[in-house]
C-alpha cells in the first residue's frame, strides 16, 4: 500500500498504462501539457507509442488511425484544443473508433486563463460534433478516481467502440493529493471484440440496431474499411435513405441501450430528506462538505454525485428526485448540466444552479448560501 | 510476375470508378493498380488512405484495406497505422485541395520521414465541390473563385516537402509512361516518398481554361518547376528511430512510496500559504512539506500558482494537511500564511488585507505588508537564507513554520528532504531547516 502524492494528470497516465493503452499522441496545452509528458514517459516504456503531433487536429488523427490499427489509444487537451478535435470526433463517431480523450478543462471560452480550472466544456462534449451523435463522458471528483475512471474510460470505449470523454479540471489536473493506487478497486480490463478470422467481416455489422460490431483491425485477418461518409455496414458509402437512417439509429441506439449500464454514481441518501444535492467532478468535493455541514446543522439532505455525465443516468437521478422538494446543482459553469436535471425533474420541485466561472472554486459555504440551503 | 494475390489490386464490384470521362484521377489510379500488382503486396498488410474530395472516392476500389478520413488530414491517419503497426504498407491519395488545408501536416510528415507514400491527384482545383482555385491554381487560372485570373501564387509541392526534409520527390503528369514505375519506387523508398502528378479536371479547370493534355506537358515546363525525381537521399525512418529511442530510454524513476512513520497534532483541516518570487524554489519546499505531513499519517493537497512565465513574478503554493480525507481543496482562510520576498507579496496582498485572527503569519522582517488582523510574526528570512545558500529561503520559513505550529515533528520535514531530495543539496536543506526552527524558537 505505497502512499503517494502525485496530481490528477500523472494519475489518468498511470491508468491508461493499466488499461492497456499502446498509443497517445497530444498536443502541449496548459493544464493538459504534463499529461502528455507523463505519456511520454510511460508509453515507450510500456511497449506503446506516444508522440508529440503538430497540432491537435494531428494528435486525434494519428489516434484514430492508431486505434483502427488495433491500438488502444488516448489523447489529452483543453478548452481551445477540444474544439480543435470536434470534426475528427464526428470521425471517430461514424467509424465506430474506440478512444479516450482527455479534456482537463481550463476556464474560457477561447484562450481565457490558461491556468484556471473550469467545468465549461459539459455540453459542449456531448454535442461536440456536427450530426449530434451521443458519445460517453465520465468526470472524475478526485486524483483516485481519475485513475480509476482512466481504466473505466478505455473499458468503455472498447466495449462501445465509440469516443469516450474524460472531463476533469485543472483543479484535479494539476492538484497533488495523496493517493494510493494500489487501493482503488479497478475493474477488469475490457479488449474489444475482434473477428474471427475464418468468418467474412464487415466494420459495421450490426443485428439489431442497439449490437456493437465486432472489429477487426487495419493490419489484422481481413481486408477492412473505414470511412467518413455516410455508409452501410459493409463500410461502403450510401445514399439510401433506409440505410442512412438505420445507420444513425444504431449509434444512438448503442449508447442508450447500455445507458444503466454505463451509469456511474455516488449516492448518499437521508431518510425524508427534502433537499438534493446533484453535483459531478471537483464541484461535487464542495457539495460534499455542504451536505455534512447541513446534516450537522440539523437539516435532511441527500446526495448524488455523478461520474457518468453522458449518457445521463436518468434512473439513477430520477429515483434520487423521489419526494425531494428542492435539488440544489453548483458548477463551475453557468448552468450546463442543470438542464438535464430541470428536464427529468418531477413536477413541483424546484432546481436552483449554484454558478460561477471566476476562476475559482465554489465553496461549500458558498454553496449552501446561494443555493438557499437552509430557507 | 507473380500474382501471389491479385491479378489487379481494383475491383469492379462496385461498378466503374466514379470520374467524370477523361479525368485525370483515373489514370492514376490504374497507374497505382499496376504498381500494387507488380508488387504484390498481402492486401490485408496494405492501406489505401483518401483525402476528401474526387480522389477521396478512390480508396474503396482497391481489394486493400482502405481508409476514407476528413479533408486534409489523410497523413494523420496515415501516420497513426503506421506508427501501430510498422508492417503496414501505407499509401495516400490526397487532392492539392488536400496540400492546401492540411499544409501543416505536409509539413510534418516530410519532416518526420515516417514511412509513408503520398500520391498527390493535382488538378489544380477543387473538383469535388465544382473547380474553385486551390493552392496549385496557377497565375491566371480561371475559376469560379478567381472570375478575373487566379492572382495567387501557385506552391510548389515537391520544393515545399524537400524544404522540410522529404527524403524522396517526384513530380509528373499522369500520363507518364512509367508512372506506375515511380510510384513503386516512392512505395519502396524507407521514408516519406511525395509524387506531385499534374493531371485533368475534365469538368471544371480543363474546359474553362482552354486546357487539355498538351497544354499539362507544356506547363511542367513553363512553370518553371522541376520535374522528374527531384529529391532522393537517405535519412532516418522515424518509426525506427523512435522505437531504437525507446529502446535505449533509462528505466522509469521508480515510484517515491511515503510511509506513514511519525505522528501529527492536527484536530481538522489545515490550510498553509506560502507566497514567493520564482526561482526561490517555493513549489520545491511545499512538496518536501506536504510530502512530510503525508509522512506524519497525515492527508495533503498541494496546487501551486506561478505565471506561464514560470522565471519571473511570484510563486504561491496552497497546502492543505488533514487528518481526514480532503474534500475542499481551496483555501479561503488560511491557518499559516508565509511570505518571503515582494513578489509573493504583491500577489497576495489583497489576501492578506483580509486575513482574520486565526491566521498567523510569517513573513520576512523587511516587508511592508498591508493593515491584518492577522498575528504576526516578523523573521529574518532573507538575512538566514544569504547564510544557507541560494534555494533555501522557502524550507528555512516552512522549518520555522513546523517549530512554531507543530502540525507534525520537523524530524519528519528533515526526513523528507532526505527521501526526496538529490543527494547534493540533502546537507543545506536539513541546514536551512534547523536555521528555520532556531528562528522560531528564538
Ligand atoms: C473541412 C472541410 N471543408 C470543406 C469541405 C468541402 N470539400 C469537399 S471536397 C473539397 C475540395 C477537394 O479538392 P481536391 O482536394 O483538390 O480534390 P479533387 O476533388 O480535386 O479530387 C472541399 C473543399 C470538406 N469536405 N471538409
Ligand atoms: S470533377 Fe474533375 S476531379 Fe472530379 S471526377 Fe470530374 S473531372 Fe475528375
Ligand atoms: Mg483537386
């Protein structure tokens, strides 16, 4: 049980290694850049690749190929360079490409502070490509849970073969914590489904609309083909308006599916509670300490802290909503996941966001004030 | 010849290529037939990538691997086969529209000298999305975009690749006989092969520019360019170069395991500030810090805060150390507050105005700091530090930190040092801490 005390980059690093990542290419980006140095560092030391691209568009670019080409692989940046990858994920969407990209949010819209932390990019990440397919997003609270969540990214992109976002913040990024990884349960590691050599492939094929296709890689038992247009499941191009849209109901499809599959939360319910805290990644760390201090004061609340953002763990948010009068939502942003919590919430409660993007982190007491915790 | 897999590397199981009659990709592409069918390469080892655009269209009728990506990017994807599996056989097909958007990666890839072959379809204009100019467009062209004659300069491919290092250039037109002869020498070349090969758009640049097959043979030679084999030489593969690096790479740093072996005071969550210039090594002193609360059985969180101009300007480090898991990482008021050169200062003065009295401060004798209410605690921190050395000032104000509060024994803070810090500096640094606790407990 070696103690450690390393930031959240250094950690999504080591998960990837344990995750069984081969490739990552990225692009220097504050507060991204020291996890592209820690790739650098453990990729050739772990039999993978990873490299230094000439801009972001390259650095996903050489992901999916490398991905395609049988790789698990994984790219990392921030606010400016996530917009730069949002052509190449609508890419990765429509290849059905297993990836992990990292997105250490800083706070903007465009250059803003290079050296702040932010939770700006929430859904910009799950309608971050033009068609508007889902994707899967996970945000880890701490360091531990940046590794561990790292693993459960790879997991999913393989198991999903889709784009799978990790949302975490400067404030988790590049904040040291003590940690022990060896502690923090991982779950088994997943490797995508490839097909049998001696059956015909084809990239794309599906049953029912919901069925990941197997993959077999560039390189490997078949002759394959990938492609950006729209296409049917031998990979070929189409203009068929059946197929187009059973092709587009089939991404959806996967992904919503698996939605209670995929959902990762943290509950911590209180008997009659009336009040509700819904809170994800560093915001959710304030949240906590708010929860303890109003129980401490007296007042019934509970707690929801989700890891899944996308797709959004309806059940899981849903059941937590049951006889609650008030949910209370802090973000570092101006009221982004809010909107998933307003649409499935009951009628009659109320949801009050508690925002800000200064730069700084909301504090619990912030929180509590502002969300007019104890009115 | 042997025909080990094909007898022709195109399949008309999708019926006929889809080019407007004449056009100048067809030929091309039958030129790359016959390459890949002399060569015969395992079509599962072989990778057609396309650009966007009616070169785009290609790939699929290869009886290859063929992969289709966005406009402009064709290397990337490239790039990323190949670095995964060094096997492939990796050709693009790219448009100029293509050299014109993802210039950057023309660029790199030429550099790089990845083993990769280009095949450029230069028509000099877009015929995808009807004729407008591209970056080949020559003087005069005339387009829809450029309705008086094209005014732009036409680049020059093959100059630009060898300029950034192309180890092997080629420039035709795409009725060379023996292009398919060139273009197997581009494929068995080891490194970044370019073929820039000038061809018709028959339904856009041809027609509107008076233009035909005489006219294509007659620009190579009045547009001044170089034709033929341009570039050849030898240079290192950049997948062989970076796997013998990788090979020859020390072994990782092992990792710095801290074990829990003295004990702490601390009742709660315990915020520690200390605000510096850069190069005072203050991100250094909080780490051995808060590396020795971790020591002491204790939880830590360390950000620090520095401009991206990291020589110059302040450097402030925020230490949390709690006996329980730390939830909020900020620190709004902190317990101990130490400051040791203006700079520090500057950036922390509005913080320190509005200190309360639970904070004590520490702070160099020679600071002018704003009204507090703050307790304070004036020590001759930059007078000690002339003494210890350069780099000791942050552990001799942390050293008298850990003497006055106690949150944890400043054997560990020694022991700490001696973990964690390179053997040549071990000495000062336990100096510099003793320094710091006779300061407090004078
Ligand atoms: C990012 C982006 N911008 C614009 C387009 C539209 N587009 C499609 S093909 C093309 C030009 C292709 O020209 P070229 O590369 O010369 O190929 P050609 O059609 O001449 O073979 C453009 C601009 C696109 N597909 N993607
Ligand atoms: S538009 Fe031009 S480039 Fe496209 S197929 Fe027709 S002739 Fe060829
Ligand atoms: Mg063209």
């Amino acid at each position: 049980m070696p103690l450690e005390f390393i930031e959240g980059n250094e950690a999504i690093a080591r998960g990837a290694v344990r995750a069984g990542c081969g490739f990552f290419a990225g692009y220097p980006i504050t507060p991204a850049s020291t996890l592209l140095q820690y790739m650098l560092d453990l990729m050739p030391r772990n039999d993978g690749t990873a490299i230094q691209a000439e801009d972001e568009i390259a650095s996903i670019g050489f992901c999916i190929g490398a991905s395609m080409a049988g790789r698990k692989a994984m790219t990392a940046t921030s606010g400016p360079g996530i917009s730069l990858y949002s052509e190449n994920i609508g890419l990765a969407i429509i290849g059905e490409t297993p990836l992990v990209i990292v997105n250490v949010q800083r706070q903007g819209p465009a250059t803003g502070s290079a050296t702040k932390g932010a939770e700006g990019d929430i859904q910009f990440t799950r309608w971050i490509t033009s068609g508007g397919m889902p994707i899967i997003a996970l945000s880890p609270a701490n360091v531990a849970e940046a590794y561990e969540l790292t693993v459960r990214a790879f997991n999913l992109a393989e198991q999903y073969r889709i784009p799978v976002f990790l949302l975490t913040n400067k404030e988790i990024g590049l904040t040291q914590e003590t940690v022990d990884l060896d502690s923090v349960r991982l779950p088994e590691i997943i490797n995508r489904t490839r097909a049998s050599a001696s059956e015909a492939y084809k990239p794309h094929q599906f049953g029912s609309i919901e069925q990941v296709p197997v993959i077999s890689d560039f390189g490997g038992e078949h002759v394959t083909q990938f492609t950006t247009s729209t296409h049917d499941q031998n990979g070929y191009l189409t203009s068929d308006p059946e197929i187009a849209q059973n092709m587009i109901d089939h991404y959806i499809a996967k992904i919503e599916a698996a939605t209670d599959e995929i959902a990762l939360y943290r509950e911590d319910m209180q008997e009659g509670a009336e009040l509700l805290f819904i809170s994800y990644g560093i915001t959710s760390r304030s949240a906590s300490v708010a929860v303890k201090q109003l129980r401490d004061e007296g007042f019934g609340v509970s707690s929801l802290v989700i890891q899944s953002l996308f797709p959004v763990p309806e059940t899981a948010i849903k059941a937590a909503m049951k006889g609650i009068r008030k949910t209370i939502v802090p973000e570092m942003n101006m009221g982004q996941y809010k909107l998933e919590i307003e649409r499935l919430a009951p009628d009659g409660m109320s949801v009050i966001g508690v925002n800000k993007m200064d730069t700084t982190l909301l504090s619990p007491s912030e929180i509590i004030a502002r969300g007019g915790c104890r009115d | 010849m042997t025909d080990q897999y094909h007898e022709t590397y195109m399949t008309d199981a999708l019926g006929p290529l889809p080019c407007c009659p004449g056009c100048g990709h067809e030929r091309i592409l039958k030129d790359l037939d016959s390459a890949l069918t002399k060569m015969q390469i395992d079509p599962r080892k072989l990778v057609i990538v396309t650009d966007i655009g009616c070169i785009g269209l290609a790939d699929r009728y290869f009886k290859a691997n063929s992969f289709h990506g966005l406009h402009g990017r064709s290397l990337t994807y490239a790039t990323g086969l190949k670095l995964a599996n060094p096997e492939l056989t990796v050709v693009v097909l790219m448009g100029d529209g293509g050299c014109g958007i993802g210039g950057a990666h023309l660029l790199s890839a030429a550099r790089r000298n990845l083993d990769i072959t280009l095949i450029i379809a230069n028509n000099f204009n877009y015929g995808m999305t009807g004729g407008q100019h591209s970056v080949t467009t020559p003087i005069g062209g005339l387009t829809p975009t450029t309705p008086g004659g094209n005014v732009e300069r036409a680049i020059d491919i093959c100059a630009i690749g060898a300029g950034a290092g192309a180890t092997w250039a080629y420039r035709g037109i795409s009725y060379d006989k023996d292009l398919d002869e060139r273009i197997i020498e581009g494929i068995k070349h080891p490194g970044f092969s370019i073929l820039d090969i000038w061809e018709l758009c028959t339904a856009y640049y041809m027609p509107r520019n008076e233009y035909n097959k005489k006219e294509l043979y007659k620009l190579i030679e009045t547009s001044g360019l170089n034709s033929g084999l341009i570039v050849q030489s030898e240079r290192g593969e950049f997948g062989a170069m970076y796997r013998e690096s990788a090979g020859n790479l020390p072994p990782a740093k092992d990792i710095s395991a801290l074990e829990p072996v003295f004990g702490h005071k601390l009742k709660e969550q315990t915020g520690v500030v200390i605000a510096g210039s850069a190069g005072e090594k203050i991100r250094s002193a909080a780490s051995l810090f808060s590396r020795a609360g971790i020591m002491s059985n204790l939880h830590a969180t360390q950000k620090d805060d520095y401009p991206i101009t990291v020589m110059t300007g302040h450097s402030v480090s925020e230490i949390n150390l709690s006996p329980v898991t730390i939830e909020y990482t900020a620190i709004d008021s902190p317990d101990y507050f130490v400051i040791v050169s203006e700079d520090g200062l500057k950036k922390t003065a509005a913080l320190v105005a509005s200190l309360g009295s639970t904070t004590h401060l520490i702070v160099d004798e020679g600071l002018q700091i704003p009204d507090t209410a703050a307790t304070i605690e004036r020590l001759p921190l930059v007078r000690s530090a002339k003494k210890a050395g350069q780099f000791t000032i942050g552990l001799i104000a942390l050293g008298a930190l850990i003497e006055r509060s106690e949150i944890y024994p400043t054997e560990a803070l020694r022991e700490s040092v001696r973990r964690h810090q390179k053997p040549g500096i071990v000495e000062t640094n336990l100096r510099a801490i003793d320094l710091g606790s006779e300061l407090a407990a004078d």
